[in-house]
C-alpha cells in the first residue's frame, strides 16, 4: 500500500511541556490557537526538580493521555521530552521550541558552556530549597529579576517581563548537572523552532542540538520565549508536524 492510500492515521495529542523559570501559563496562546483548530491539546506542569524527576513525571502524564502524543518542549522542557517519549510508550514525535535536545551523557551546563549566544549564567541567582530529612537542602536558581527581561524575553514589553519574572518558578541545579539518558530524536521524527534571538539557552546550541537530531527546522526572529512573542509561528510548526505524523494535508 502506498502513503497516497494508506489511511491517515489518528491524530495525535498535543502535549506541551515548560521550562525552567515557567509554568504551564507560557503556552496559552498556542493553547487557544490549536484549540480553535480543533486539535486536542494539554499542558504539563514540570516540576523542574531535576532530568531524571522530571522524565519521570512527564513520561507518567504522556502515558495518561489516550492515544498518539507529539511531545512538544520549551527549553528545559526539551531535554525532558527526550528523556521522557522513551518511557511513556505512546509519543509518535518531538517539536522542540527554542529548547535542548540532548544527547546521551550529556548535561545541560555542559551544553550552556559551549553557548556563545547564551548570557543565562551571568543572570542567574541561587538558592536552596529542602532536599530531604531535617534540614538538608539542595541548590536551585532563578533568573535576577532585573536581568530577566534581557536574558529571556527581550521581544517583549518591559512590562510583561516584569510580571514574568515575579511569577517565574525556580529550577533545581540537577537539571543542568544530572545526565541524560537515552535521547527520543534517535528513533522519532523531529522538528524545531530555533528563536534567532535566543540569549537564554542561546541560538547557536540550540540550532546545533536541532541539526544533530536531524529535526526539520524553522527559524524565527524572536527572544527565548518565542512560543509567547510568536505564537503563530510555533503553532503552524506543530501543525506541520501533526500533519506529517497523520500523512494528512496541511490546511488550505
């Protein structure tokens, strides 16, 4: 049977995953655009608690969704997605949206490193959280509120970068330490939105770790959260996707 008469086959959910210093909220636009279209949808919270925590609550909240899944990750979110799709046994493909998609072995600091692009590690504050019995604690970072608006959002009014970065969620130091595992994008089709002007996890690793995966690119002018300042540029990406997943027409 050929693909011009194969039948098409389901359509799969859009599962989005945040990154660190986020939450869900990130995504409403594209929720609300690919709801319009008709496409089913959900938004996972990530706990930024660190890779190997993380894949396993995303690759537990993947499984749960009935059917095919096209994991779609934002930043950290990326790494977690291909740690993650391995696990959950029902993701059909990956979108990366200005986000990691490592390779085994690797850590994300590694990866930061090696970003000229990237101005994260100089914005960046630490902390501590309670890690475990008594008084242990754990380090975890946040972005200086007075550097968030150029490190991670520069495309977007002062304003609303102000209210970001008061709302923005502390990720753990595991997350840029711990290993990753096993990376999804070997054995699953790949695309990516790489935001040109990406001075958080930085354009150029970004763009490298894309090529790497063999993912079908898009670039767009943007700052980090491009799936906020462009919203219909990453929704049209994930359209693509879906449309090739389900041998189905893009829209007219």
């Amino acid at each position: 049977m050929t693909d011009a008469t194969a039948p098409a086959s389901p359509r799969p959910t859009v599962a989005l995953v945040h990154g660190a210093f986020a939450d869900s909220s990130g995504w409403n636009d594209v929720v609300g655009q690919l709801q319009a279209a008709g496409i089913a949808v959900r938004a996972i919270s990530n706990p930024l608690r660190g890779i190997t925590a993380d894949a396993a609550y995303v690759a537990s909240a993947i499984r749960q969704i009935p059917g095919p899944v096209l994991a779609v990750g934002h930043s950290y979110g990326g790494a977690i997605i291909t740690n993650a799709a391995p696990h959950a046994g029902n993701v059909v493909g990956l979108v990366y949206v200005a986000a990691f998609a490592p390779d085994e072995g690797e850590t994300l600091g590694d990866i930061e490193g090696d970003s000229k692009d990237s101005v994260l590690n100089t914005a960046l504050l630490q902390m501590q959280y309670p890690a475990g019995q008594g008084t242990q604690t754990a380090a975890e970072f946040a972005i200086d509120p007075a550097k968030f608006h150029d490190a991670f959002a520069a495309d977007l009014p002062e304003k609303q970068a102000a209210v970001m970065a008061a709302t923005q969620r502390p990720v753990a130091a595991a997350a840029f330490a711990e290993p990753n595992g096993t990376p999804a994008w070997k054995n699953l089709p790949s695309w990516a939105v790489v935001a040109t002007g990406d001075k958080a996890a930085g354009s150029d690793v970004v763009r490298s770790m894309a090529q790497r995966a063999g993912a079908a690119i898009t670039e767009v002018e943007g700052s980090h959260v491009i799936m906020i300042s462009q919203p219909q540029a990453v929704t049209d990406v994930i359209r693509q996707a879906i449309d090739s997943i389900t041998h189905l027409h893009p829209p007219g």
